[in-house]
C-alpha cells in the first residue's frame, strides 16, 4: 500500500484506520463463514438470531481496534513524541483522537454486551435488551461485568480526553485504558482451562502487548501521513518497545496455545489449531518486518524521507489487522475436546489437579511439584536481564558495580522463582502452613536481597538522561517517583512498619484471605502485595537505594526492634486462633489427606513465628555492618580533610568528625539530588 507522506490529504489517516478495522472484520467473517461460530442449534430450543451470530464477533473486532487505537493515542502523546510536560497543538490533537477511539469502544463494548447477552441466553437480541435482564447479566456473570467495565472505561476517556492538557494525566488516561482492556482476559477460554492462572495472565500479557504494539505502529503511521514534527524521534522509541512487545506477544501466544491444546497434533488436525498456526506466521511475518524497519527504515528517517516508513509501516498495520481478526475468529472457535473435558472441582478451583500427599520430613514434593506462573516468570526474568544490561553498561563505560549487589539481585530473583512457581505455590493453595511459609518467603526474605542490590541506583546511573525540553524518560520518571509525596509518605518509618505488619491482620482477620484466594487474580495480588510491602519495610531499614527520607542507623535498629514483636504477636494469635481462616476455600478444595485444618492453621503460625526471627537477626547483622562501613568511610574524608590541611587543631577535627557523624544521615536526603545533577 503506497502512500506517499508529502501529497496525502488530510482524510488520508482515517482512510488508512479505516482499511485496517476494515480489514480485520473482513478476516473474522470471512473465517467464521463456513460455521466456524461456537454457538451450537439445540433441536427444539430457539437459538440467537443471525445478527447475533455474526454482530458479536464484528463488534469484537470494532471493540478491540477502537482499544488499540485509544492505547496508541495516548502512547504517542505520552511516550513517543517529544515535547514538555505542558501538551502542545499536536499531542492535543491526539487526545482527541483518543476521545473519539474511546467513544467508539465504549460504543463498541456495549454492544458486545448485548450481542454475548443473546448468545448465551440462546434469545434473539430483542428479548434481551430488558434492562433487568442486562442489569441481572452485569452483576451477577462475570462476562457481563468485564464487557461493563470495558464500556465504562471508553465512555469515561471519550469524556476527559479532550480535557486533558498535561503529560501527567495523558499518563494516568493511558493506565485506564490498559486497564479497560484487561476484564476480557478473566472469562472466556482461557479462564475456563485447566490451567486457568497460567492461561488467564498469559492472555492478559498477550493483550497488553498487542495492543501496545499495534497501537502504537498505527498512531505513528497517523503522525506520518500528517508529517507531524518529531516523528523521527518518535520512530525511534517506539522500535525499542515494539521489540518488547513483540516478546510479550511471541511468549504469552505460545504458553496461552500450550494451555489450549491437548496435543500437538492438534495444531493440525483442528480447528482451532489451524487458526493459532496462522496467527504464528503472521507473528512471525511481522517480526520480520520490524526487523527491515530497524535495520533500513530508521537510518533514513534522519534525513527527512517518511516515504519507506509510511510503505511498510502501512503493509505491516494491515497484516497485524488480519491477526487481530483471526484473533477475534479464535475466541468463537472452541479449542478441541472443549467439550468432553471435565475438571474436578478442586481443578477448577486450583488450576491444576490435586497435588499427591506431602508426606512427611523431607517433604520432596515441595521441589518437585512445579507449576508455571507467566507473570513471576517473565516479571523476573526481565528484572534480570535489565539489571545485568544495566551493570554491563556501567562497566562498559568504565565505571564500577559491586558484585555482591548483582549477586543479592539474582539471588533474590531466584528465591522469588522458588516461593511462587515450586512446590511451595502449589500446596499453598491447599494448606494453609505452606502458603505462611510463602508469605514469609515473599515477606521477610526476598525483600531483604532485592533491596541490597540496589536497583534503583544502577537505574540512576545508566538509564539516559531526557534532552531540555524533552519528554520525561524512564529516568526522569523514576526521579519524580522518589521525590514524590507518596514515596515520601510511604516511606516514613511509622508508615512501613504500620503496613508490614497491619496488612497481615487485614489479609487474614477478615474475609479478604478468602475472597483473594478464589480469583487467580486476587491470588496474585495477595503475592505481590506481600512482597511489596516487604521491600518498603526492609528499604527503610537496610535499603541502599536514595529516598526522601533516610534515618540514622540507631533510628533503623529502633524501628526493626520495635516492629518485630508485633510480627510475633501476629504469628501467636494465628496458632491459638480457634476460628479457620478462610475456612470456606480449604473447604472446597476438598484435601482429604495431611493435616487436620486446625494443626495446619497451628502448624502455619509456628512457620510465620519461626522464620520470622531468622531475617530479622540477618537484617540486624546487615544493619551493623553498614554502620561500621559508614563510620569507616566518614572517618577515612575527615583523615583525608586533614592531610589536605583543611582542618590544623586536632582538637577541631576530631569535633569536625563527630559533626559529620551528627550530619551524616541529613545529607542521604540529598542523594537525590546528587545522582540528578
């Protein structure tokens, strides 16, 4: 598709839109066409009429373009185009395309509501526009509720787009529409699988990658055409995300097919299959074009031509437009023995059958029963390679990084792997003690080693610096992070400790233990709410990264010593707990096997009591070595002071070295600063 930049009338970027939405329904009919609908005719029970059948996936596909096209908008005016935090004439004309693409998926979703409403009910549309039937439908099915969502989220960017006027809160519209498109990925096939954590996070990632990807190429086409200013600039950033999202696509697709299908055979012989074979060649087609880009479109983007990148640019939108329809046609395809399957009920609780019997010490099946989790998978392995490219930087350059902190990373990485994919994950879904050792895993040990590698700090020093007047880059940003009043209020001492230690009473003294326990998504949370936490705490404490507020170390000693006992308290009142937390998931779960739900709840305090003394004396004996390392160094400048001549009278240099000591902790609150200039 030529097109050339120079002579493209102004109608030209909603001609080329126009082409790609229209190209992905045409790929969903034209797949769906010879009966490939889920919606199976009972004989004897009326079925949804035809505008049902063949609507719902054309309202699909409309849904998921207009959510790209918002996504891109906002990406191009928050991330890709240069400029200020103030939005000039060009990125406030994308906020309102961001508007009207939100209209149109809010337009779009309720349709879909609708038209999914008909369908499960097996009733033609006009008995299901009742308001007390979609209002039964919104609040009571999870369908429903994911589809409102999504309508509610385009409405309410449709109406606070146009209003937007700073870069902060284009960031904050940007979140929303992430977040709008996330729902869909909790229903349908993937929540329904056996494997429903790995396949509901895996489609989750995969959206958020699609929609990054193609959004973003589709804007910046629309930029080009438009021959808007910084488009060069803007090129460039988003190759360096593309290829991100292109792992996240490429890697969440293949686990998410993994789930899917029985056997590999069936790739061939089904279906559903096929369609996930064609998806992987135009994934791969599409790789191959990034690549060309890269490799002989963005050299000549310097030199003012936009007319090799409009060409490919406009190629590949309309073959990630056929992907998207053949994505749309995938989700109305059952995947084969769909169904014949049937899972026990503690499958469709856990994700995956019972586990075998612990047995007893050395309880093997702790390091043999593996489960795969794509959100600890890829979230650590991409903390990984970004803290290794990181240091590989700083020394590539000639600059130092100690190398306990890249191993206290790793390590920590490592042992996050271990509580949340090894055998600790899978029986914490069904005993109640080895979930507390999870949590105290995830707590109290994990915090203390990703804290001392320092992460921030590396990100300080290697992460390049935004030109004057240019947007805020991911260094910018992780500045305005620290600097911030949340941070600062957060990471007040009184705060931390408040949080490390109340939210545990909150999780587990109230019905929120159960009800996260339920949801794989509020499972997860529960996770990473334990383990932010516990890096909040232990930043305060031992943490080398700069804040807003840093205590002196017989403050921090003070603070550890104080909170511990209430940590125990905690874990004494869970053994003498007479009431079953969460009583009502372990029994659904149904394990016949082990430990009585009483001894395990005992047996669960004594873990959380137990384990929680060992981090603490690890933590105070880090605390005590940093003290010492301190003091070193502080005496080794005023030496150094000295032989400089800058201070003559012993006298006043020793009162300067216990002044300095006094001033020491005042001047980490200026590290910030330090590191900015």
């Amino acid at each position: 598709m030529a097109v050339d930049a120079g002579r493209t009338p102004h109608s030209a970027p909603v001609l080329l839109l126009g082409a790609a939405v229209s190209t992905a329904v045409a790929v969903t009919l034209l797949v769906l066409w010879p009966g490939g609908t889920s919606t199976e005719q009972i004989p004897g029970i009326q079925g949804p009429d035809a505008l049902t059948t063949w609507a719902l996936p054309v309202a699909r596909t409309v849904a998921n373009a207009a959510a790209v096209a918002v996504i891109g908008a906002l990406l191009l005016v928050t991330v890709l185009l240069p400029g200020g935090r103030r939005l000039d004439g060009t990125k406030l004309r994308y906020m309102t395309w961001a508007a009207v693409a939100g209209a149109a998926w809010a337009a779009a979703s309720a349709a879909l509501l609708v038209f999914t409403l008909s369908d499960l009910f097996a009733r033609p549309v006009g008995q299901v526009l009742a308001p007390d039937v979609l209002a039964d439908f919104v609040l009571s099915d999870a369908q429903g509720r994911s589809y409102a969502l999504m309508t509610g989220a385009g409405a309410i960017l449709a109406t606070v787009c146009p209003g937007i006027g700073t870069v902060r809160w284009a960031r904050a519209a940007l979140l929303l529409a992430v977040a709008g498109l996330l729902p869909p990925a909790f229903t349908g096939h993937s929540a329904g699988a056996g494997n429903h954590d790995a396949a509901v996070t895996s489609l989750a990632l995969h959206l958020v990658g699609v929609a990054v990807w193609v959004g973003g190429l589709a804007l910046l086409l629309v930029a080009a055409v438009r021959r808007d200013a910084g488009l060069d600039t803007a090129v460039r950033r988003f190759s360096a995300l593309a290829f991100w999202a292109f792992v996240a696509v490429a890697a969440s697709g293949v686990i998410n097919a993994v789930v899917r299908l029985p056997s590999a055979a069936d790739v061939f012989s089904s279906r559903y299959g096929v369609l996930v074979l064609l998806k992987t060649v135009a994934l791969l087609v599409l790789g191959a074009l990034g690549r060309r880009h890269r490799k002989r479109v963005l050299p000549t983007m310097g030199d003012g031509s936009r007319r090799a990148f409009v060409k490919l640019a406009a190629g590949e939108l309309l073959l990630m437009a056929a992907a998207m329809g053949l994505a749309t046609a995938l989700s109305r395809t059952p995947p084969p023995g769909a169904q014949t399957s049937s899972l026990s009920p503690a499958e469709e609780l856990l994700g995956f059958p019972m586990p075998p019997p612990l047995g007893d010490f050395p309880w093997t099946p702790l390091f043999t029963q593996w489960h795969f989790d794509p959100l600890f998978a890829f979230g650590t392995a991409a903390a990984a390679l970004a803290y290794l490219t990181g240091v590989r930087k700083l020394r590539a350059r000639g600059d130092s990084w100690l190398l306990g902190r890249t191993i206290a990373w790793l390590a920590g990485l490592a042992v996050t792997v271990l509580a949340t994919m090894s055998g600790l994950a899978v029986y914490g879904k069904v005993m109640f003690s080895v979930h507390m050792g999870q949590h105290m895993i995830l707590a109290m040990t994990v915090p203390i080693l990703l804290v001392l590698g320092a992460p921030a700090t590396l990100a300080l020093r290697t992460l390049p610096t935004a030109g004057k007047g240019g947007t805020a880059g991911p260094r910018e940003l992780l500045l305005a992070l620290l600097r911030s009043r949340y941070v600062k209020v957060v990471s007040h001492p009184v705060v931390a400790s408040v949080l490390f230690i109340a939210s545990a009473f909150a999780v587990y003294y109230t019905s929120l233990f159960e009800s996260l326990m339920r949801g794989h998504l509020g499972h997860t949370v529960m996770l990473v709410h334990f383990l932010a936490v516990g890096l909040l705490f232990f930043w305060v404490i031992i943490g080398v990264d700069p804040g807003p507020r840093r205590l002196p170390y017989l403050g921090r000693l003070f603070v550890l010593i104080l909170t511990m006992p209430f940590h125990s308290w905690f874990s004494i009142s869970v053994m003498s707990s007479t009431d079953i937390i969460g009583e009502g998931w372990w029994a659904d779960v149904g394990r016949t096997w082990g430990a009585s739900l009483a001894d395990d709840q005992y047996n669960g305090g004594a873990i959380a009591w137990a384990t929680g003394d060992i981090p603490v004396l690890i933590t105070t004996i880090i605390l005590a070595a940093q003290w010492v390392r301190s003091d070193a160094r502080e005496a080794r400048r005023v030496d150094r002071r000295i032989e400089r001549g800058d201070v003559n009278d012993p006298l006043a240099a020793y009162n300067a070295y216990l002044a300095s000591l006094h001033a020491r902790d005042r001047k980490t609150s200026r590290e910030l600063r330090t590191e900015d200039s």
